[in-house]
C-alpha cells in the first residue's frame, strides 16, 4: 500500500484545480473589467465543477458508478452552463 492513494489523489486533486481556478479568476479580474454578475456566475460555476468532481470520484471509489454519473449530470452540466454564460458575459464585455 502506497502512501497516495485514492482519496488523498483526489484532494491534492482538487487542490491543485482550486488553486489553478483563484489564479485564472485574479489573471480575468486584472486584464478585464469583471462585474458583480460575471464574479457571480464564474464562483457558482467554479464551485460546482469542483463538486461534480469531488462526487464523482469518491462515488466511483466507495463502488457507485451510478451515483457518479448522475452526480456530474446534476453538479457538472449547471457548471458547464454557467461558466459558458461567464463566457459569453466576458465576450461581450470586450466587444463594446
């Protein structure tokens, strides 16, 4: 038995991918004007990215693929969706 396995993969895991999401977010908010409605929908969307991820892993760990798939259908697809819209805000942003 190694010392990283599993659940600790996952929490450096997921770590690693807020750390990367904060940097990306400080990197848009200096070299775009970010308003209220854009913080917003990038946090919610970010916030459950990370989740759908968080649940899928630990659902495929304990043996529930179903409740993995089902997780990223609930958790991952709002996340998609608002950090498409996010997207869209930014662009539209830039183009006036």
């Amino acid at each position: 038995m190694g010392i990283f396995e599993g659940i600790e993969v996952l929490f450096f895991s997921l770590g690693v991918i807020t750390t990367l999401a904060i940097v990306g977010m400080i990197y848009l908010s200096k070299n775009y004007r970010l308003n209220w409605k854009m913080y917003t929908v990038s946090v919610i969307g970010i916030f459950l990215g990370i989740f759908a991820i968080a649940w899928s892993v630990s659902s495929v760990l304990e043996g529930e693929p179903r409740a993995a798939s089902m997780g990223m259908v609930v958790f991952g697809l709002p996340s998609l969706a608002c950090l498409g819209l996010f997207r869209r805000l930014l662009l539209a942003g830039i183009k006036k």
